[in-house]
C-alpha cells in the first residue's frame, strides 16, 4: 500500500531528489568526498550556491536588483529579522493580521518598532488589500500570503504604494508564479518548499539594505549577507543541496505555472468534499488556501477515528493546527494527484460509513 504524507510543517520529497541527495552523500560528483564534507568556503560549494540562486531566478524571473539570501533560523527569525534591518530612520511598521502565523511576525516585531494593524482578519477569511490602511510613516507593510494554521491564501497581490511590501511566502512558496519585484523583500523556511530545514530564502530588494539598525549582528544582516554571498557564517550547506535538487524538479516539471494548474486542480477535489455538511471547511470560499486545506467533521470523536483510519490507510500527518484544531491536509507541491485522490477516496468511503 503507497503511504502519501500530506503534513504541514514539511513538504515530502519526490524519490528522484531522495535519490540524488542519497548518491550525494554517498559521493560528489566522483570527488571521493561526501556533500557533507565540501567546506563551504569551497569551489565546490560556491558552485552549488550559484546554481541553486540561477535555478530560483530561472524559476521565479526576478530582475537583477533582487538579491536572494541563504541564511539559517527559519522563517520566525526573520520576524525579528525584519525590523532590526528594514526600519533606517522610521520607528513605525504596519502589519496586516490574518491569523497564526502573521500575528507572531506582529509580536516578533513589537521589542523593536512601533507596530499599527494595517487591517485584521476573522480568522475565517481575509480583509481585501484595497481596505487595508497604511500608516504614512511605516517602513515597510508585512504580511502573510498563506496562513497555513488557519486555511487562509490570499489570491490578489496587495498594493502598496511607496511603502515597501513584505511578505512571508513560506506557506505557498514556489506553488504559482509571484511577481517578486513588486515586494520589497519576500522570505520563506525551506522545509515546506524547498525540501528541507535549515535554509531560509530571503529575497531582498537592493535599496532595502542600507537601513539596517547600528549593532545588528553580522549573520543577521541582510547588507553583510548580500556582500558576503550568504557566506558571513556558515551557510545550511546541505539543505542548499537539498533546495537545489528540489529547484531543478520543479523546474523539470514545468516550473511554477505547471505547479500553479495542478495545485489548483489538487485543492478544487478536496474542497468538493467539502459540499455536504459532513466535511466543513470554515473559511470563506474566496479566501480558501490552495495549499493548506482546512477541514473538520461533525464532531471530535469523528476527527479522532478518522485520522486513526486514515493513517492505517496509509494518509498521513493529517492533523490540524493545535491553534485552530480539526483537521488538515497540505498540498504542497510534491503531492501528486494521486495522493489528493486516495485521500478524497477514503474521505468519500469514510463519510458511508459514518454520515
Ligand atoms: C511554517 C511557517 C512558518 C515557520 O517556519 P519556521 O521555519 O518554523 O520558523 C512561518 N510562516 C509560515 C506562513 C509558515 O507556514
């Protein structure tokens, strides 16, 4: 029987990058060494981080004054990343609250700036871009493109004049085309899109780095990062590898617009579960995640019996947030059709049986 993962705080791997990641570690490329063991300060190490950085702008078609950054600490250190190196002269930033994860980039930023709510969602759906209110005097304006606690996507692109945009895109990264030169800076943890933990991508426009508070330290600032190649401490080495894998995949499947077609075909088969009154999902359509797919049943023993069932049948890590509970199933960019059908087959076998 397949086993299909469908969890959240990772993205499951296709076998052809296990593959090659396990021959990598194994032996690079004929040099009788392991991946592991390539110093960073290496050619060979240089050489995988330059690819991995032209597979990405291959990907995403980005223009030259955007750097991209390959740092440690996941995407809530750049909650505090943010402040320390975006605010210059200003003393204010504006938020845009939407749930889980945007509300802890807010209290991350607070020791550091004078932070304003842009606008504020219900947890259930989300506050349209042309209604958010920007303070004049904010440095930049955050906010979060996916809310994978909560089930939430925005799908228009916020526009926000002359204060810089941020985003968090770690919840939907690389799952359809984003238009990265209208974002002053975007960042994402790797382990949802790009195979595994240890590496944040941050993409960071070039006159955003002059601005950084005095005593931010070296490995913490984007400025520093960007004149050093991502190289002022050691960088992830192996999750690069990793993402760099992953990147040639997604670019070998069709790159981000192919993703795009499917991640919307996966999402529309699992949301037509959810018609009758069995599978609730509590977002509002429009706002409904194409990623981070939001459900729950009649009650919580029901919950509990079927992810019971469901991980015997081999779908696994379908749990929901504990800050939002019931259940949920991420359908990043490696889960193929297949699994979205076995999992809405069972859901539909699960439902005769109980409904
Ligand atoms: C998972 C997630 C994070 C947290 O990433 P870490 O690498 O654990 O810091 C932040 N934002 C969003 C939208 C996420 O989905």
């Amino acid at each position: 029987m397949p086993t299909y993962s469908f969890a959240s705080a990772s993205t499951s791997l296709p076998e052809a990058v296990t593959k090659a990641v396990s021959k990598d570690i194994v032996e690079w490329r004929q040099s009788k060494q392991s991946v592991l063991e390539l110093p960073f300060t290496g050619d060979e190490f240089r050489d995988i981080l330059i690819r991995t950085e032209q597979d990405l702008r291959s990907l995403l078609g980005f223009a030259d004054h955007f750097h991209v950054l390959f740092l440690q600490g996941g995407a809530s250190t750049q909650f505090a990343l943010l402040p320390m190196n975006l605010l210059g002269p200003l003393e204010r930033a504006a938020y845009v609250e939407t749930g889980y994860w945007s509300q802890r980039a807010k209290n991350e930023a607070r020791p550091w700036c004078r932070v304003s709510t842009a606008a504020c969602g219900d947890g259930l759906s989300l506050p349209p871009p042309e209604d958010w209110q920007i303070a004049g005097d904010a440095a930049y304006c955050h906010y979060t493109t996916n809310e994978s606690a909560d089930g939430l996507q925005f799908h228009t692109m916020p526009d926000t004049g002359d204060v810089p945009l941020i985003a968090d895109v770690t919840g939907d990264f690389l799952s359809h085309p984003i238009p990265v030169e209208r974002y002053g800076l975007i960042y994402a943890s790797g382990q949802k899109s790009l195979g595994a933990v240890g590496l944040t991508v941050v993409i960071i426009r070039d006159d955003l780095l002059r601005l950084a508070r005095t005593g931010t330290p070296a490995p913490l600032d984007y400025r520093r990062q960007v004149a050093a190649r991502s190289k002022v401490n050691t960088p992830p080495t192996l999750a690069v590898l990793i993402a760099n894998h992953m990147l040639r995949w997604t670019l070998e499947q069709g790159g981000v617009e192919t993703m795009a077609c499917r991640n919307r075909r996966k999402a529309e088969m699992l949301y037509a579960m959810m018609d009758g009154d069995f599978y609730r999902c509590p977002c509002a359509v429009p706002d409904r995640s194409l990623i981070s797919v939001r459900f729950h049943l009649p009650d919580a023993r029901s919950e509990a019996d079927f992810l019971q069932e469901a991980q015997a049948n081999g779908l696994l890590h379908l749990k929901g947030h504990p800050a939002v509970g019931g259940l949920r199933a991420a359908l990043y960019n490696t889960v193929t059709e297949d699994a979205v059908a076995a999992l809405t087959a069972f859901m539909a076998d699960f439902r005769s049986r109980r409904g």
